[in-house]
C-alpha cells in the first residue's frame, strides 16, 4: 500500500523540477503553458526535462512518448501513467 502513494506524483514538485531545469520561475510553469511556444523549450532543454524525470521518477520516457509531453498536465500525465504501468 505505501507504494500505491509513492507512486503519486506531486504536480507542485513536478512544476519545481520544470522550472529549475529550464531556470524560470515556477509561476511560469502553469499547468498548461506549452512547453514550446510559452517557455520556449527546445529539442535539448525537453530532452534535459526527460532524463532529470527518468531519474527522479525511476522510470523510461521513450521518444515517442516525449513528443506527446507539451504541458505540465500532459508530463504528469504521462509519469502517473508510466508508474503505474511498471506498478508503483
């Protein structure tokens, strides 16, 4: 059961994550900024995003995966979805 809520993934922690890798403030990281067009995210700052996830979360984030990822909401999506796929 305590691995049931270590799976949780705490979206104001994800948004502090975010924002520290890209060096913004995390008032800019709203829950459905664009990662692209409002934070100007580029192909090398969403790779940095996703091994600084991989490490955090212990989970793999595949190309594909990635290019889905375009919010905060669609990151937190997709971690909940893929720590619950591995079962935590």
């Amino acid at each position: 059961m305590t691995e049931q809520i270590m799976a949780k993934v705490d979206k104001e922690e994800l948004r502090t994550v975010i924002a520290a890798t890209l060096d913004v403030d995390v008032a800019e990281v709203t829950d459905g900024a664009l990662f692209v067009e409002d934070l100007e995210v580029d192909s090398l700052m969403a790779l940095e995003i996703a091994v600084n996830l991989e490490q955090r979360y212990q989970v793999k984030i595949g190309e594909s995966e990635l290019s889905g990822v375009t919010t905060l909401d669609s990151t937190h999506a997709l971690l909940e979805e893929l720590l619950r796929k591995a079962g935590r």
